[in-house]
C-alpha cells in the first residue's frame, strides 16, 4: 500500500492538471524562497551571522533529493521502515545512500494544492528557523508531483509514545525527564515567538509533534500549519481555524483570530499531560473527564487536590512543591481568557527552574497521601 499509486487509470487531462500543480508549486518554491531570504536577511534574528553571503539568497539551505534517492533510501517505502503515520502523510526510517546518514522520511499524502502549500510552508519555516529545540530539516522532494520532506531521525519517536497506551513492558517517563523535555518544548516555543522575526505561530503544538533525541532531548516538529504572527499594531491573524481537538486554544476555535497566546494554551494542555499522563481528549473516561483541560478546571480551584492529578504510573515519586508548581503553569496556560496567560518567555523560566530541581527517588519516599505544600499555594513565577 503505497503513498504514490500509480495514475493508469487517470485521464490524461487528470495528468497534465496534477502536472501543471506540481510545476507551480515548484516555482512557488523557489521564488518564496528567495523573497524570504532577501526580505531583511534570514527570518531568524539571531542566526543573522549565518545569512547567506551575495549570490546565494536565491537557495534554500535544505537539500534536494530525488524520488528514486529517497525510495532506496527506504527501500521503495517497504512496511518494516513505517515509524509512523500523521495527518499529512506516512514517515519512514531511511538510510541516505550519498552519506549513509540515518533520516527520517515524510511522504506527503497527495490531497491538492492544500498539501502543497503545507509543504512550501514547511520547507521554508525550517529552512530558516534554527534552534536546537526544533527539528532539522535536512532536505525536501518535490519531484513531479511527489512531495516528501527529510528530517534527522529522532531515536525515541514521539513524546506520545511515551505517555500514552504504553505497553506493560514499556519505561514510564520520570518526574525529572518530564520537566526536563516540558522546559525544551517552552524554548522552542520561546524561540519562534520571540526570536524569529516576524514570529511565528506554530499553531500545532501536541505531543505527537514533539520529537525525543538521545537522551530525551524535544525538538519540535511538523510546521506544515504555521503562520507568522501579527506585527505592528496588528493583535491577531484570522485564518482558517487549524489544528488539532483538544488543543486549539478557545478563542482561536471560535473566531478564527489567531495569536502567540494561542500557542501558549496548546502548550499548556501539553504539560497537563505530561504531569497527569492523561489525553487531550479521551473519550473512553467517565463522563465529566474526557476532556483534559474540563477535568483539571476545577481541580486547580482547590490544591488539596493537586496531588490526585500526578500521573499514576510516577508511583508517587515526584518532589510535592514542583508538581504544585507544574500545575500552576499549566492552569495559568490554559485560561479561557488569553490576555490572562503568560508570555512563553515566563513560562520558560519557570520551567527551566522546576528543571533543574532533580528529584532523588533514592532519598525520597513515594507520596502516599495529598500533602499540603508547605507555605501555602505555590507563588505565580511570573508577572503580569
């Protein structure tokens, strides 16, 4: 079952449409590419020492590959090299024959000029966007009409893969790695709003997009529907309402009107899960829980409570004054009005903190009760 069938049945008129699709969209991407290079130098601020020298703004820094490159790099797409499949496409694990470099590979489903313009926004947001806490994009094809996207390979799959239906078998995630990948998700976060220019709203934060390296170490990844953010006097930018249910920060659901602070309640819904190990959305809880953020409203009213929503599988092995800290980050993230959650920048810095708070579960007994946290609930770590 592949991604490219091939078009025997198609009429020729099907061909020479998909084919003049294809033409454009290459053109689209060349000429993007070059406007957003020239446009000020590099997208990215601080990477302004790496700007292309004269001549060279007419290039994207991905590589190009062919389709007949990347189908023996996955031996023509074969069953055993599926690592995943997403909402735009099936990816693979690859080897480049030209470097012999491990790669993962994302073949585009075929679903029209939409998935063009997913690919060309991809293509161009990480070709110009670089932080240690976004995931490299290596190179593209855009071959006839194939549209296929090339990644480093990210060893430990998905932060999903580590939260949810795990098998019996499986590691649980430690408080400390927990924090540890939370704290790098925000920095990414951080570096698109804060230090591309213009910023950049990712718009698909989840914990299927947030990709682990050795040592668990997050990259996010999957730009297909990031937008750059308002400037100017501008407050918001109204677009299509995207993304993912259970995610998508109300207001933005509700009006279409987008901002950096609809990033922050997608983030925020993220630490939800990494501290409670619960879904997004989970329909098969009781009724009342099957929305995350729904359940954990009124458990953020009384911190007694706060210890009933550390994920289970942590055994109680979690320092009680950073978990009541976790979780006032995530209740601030989550309000329903966005001018009342705070600037990824805070939430970076109250992150990076509970960080490099290590809990030693060899010096500390697991918690067995709700303990109230000494000197009462935990104090807001930023301002407004």
């Amino acid at each position: 079952m592949g991604c490219f069938p091939c078009s025997g049945k198609s009429s020729e008129k099907q061909e020479k449409k998909r084919g003049d699709q294809a033409k454009a969209a290459q053109e689209k991407l060349g000429s993007a590419a070059a406007v957003g290079l020239k446009r000020d130098g590099p997208l990215n601020r601080s990477d302004r020492k790496e700007a292309p020298r004269s001549g060279e703004s007419e290039h994207i820094a991905a590589q190009t590959f062919t389709f007949r490159e990347l189908a023996a790099a996955t031996k023509n797409f074969r069953a055993d090299c599926l690592l995943g499949e997403g909402g735009f496409g099936r990816v693979y694990k690859g080897r480049l024959e030209s470097t012999s470099q491990i790669v993962a590979i994302k073949q585009l489903d075929r679903n029209g000029l939409q998935g063009n313009r997913e690919f060309l926004v991809e293509v161009l947001m990480l070709s110009l966007l670089h932080h240690p806490n976004l995931v490299n994009l290596i190179g593209y094809c855009a071959d006839g009409d194939q549209r296929l996207l090339v990644y480093e390979f990210m060893p430990l799959g998905s932060l999903e893969d580590h939260l949810h239906d795990l098998p019996s078998e499986k590691k649980r995630l430690d408080w400390n790695t927990r924090m540890k990948i939370a704290a790098g998700a925000a920095k990414g976060l951080e570096y698109l709003h804060d230090k591309a220019n213009p910023p950049v709203i990712y718009r698909d934060l989840k914990c299927s997009n947030i990709l682990l390296g050795e040592g668990h170490f997050p990259k996010l990844s999957d730009f297909g529907l990031a937008k750059l953010g308002p400037v100017g006097d501008k407050t918001h930018v109204s677009t299509r309402v995207m993304g993912t249910y259970g995610y998508c920060a109300p207001e933005y659901a509700m009006t279409g009107q987008l901002t950096l602070k609809s990033d922050v309640y997608s983030f925020g819904v993220v630490l939800l899960e990494i501290i409670t190990g619960r879904k997004a959305i989970d329909n098969s809880r009781a009724a009342g829980e099957h929305n995350l953020v729904a359940w954990a409203r009124p458990l953020f009213k009384d911190r007694r409570k706060f210890s009933q929503m550390a994920d289970p599988s942590l055994r109680g092995q979690y320092p009680v004054r950073c978990l009541y800290q976790a979780l006032a980050v995530a209740a601030m993230c989550v309000q329903e009005d966005p001018t009342m959650r705070p600037l990824i920048a805070d939430v970076v810095t109250a992150l990076s903190y509970l960080a490099s708070q290590k809990y030693d579960s060899e010096a500390h007994p697991p918690q067995t009760s709700h303990p109230a946290m000494a000197g009462g609930t935990p104090p807001r770590p930023w301002k407004d």
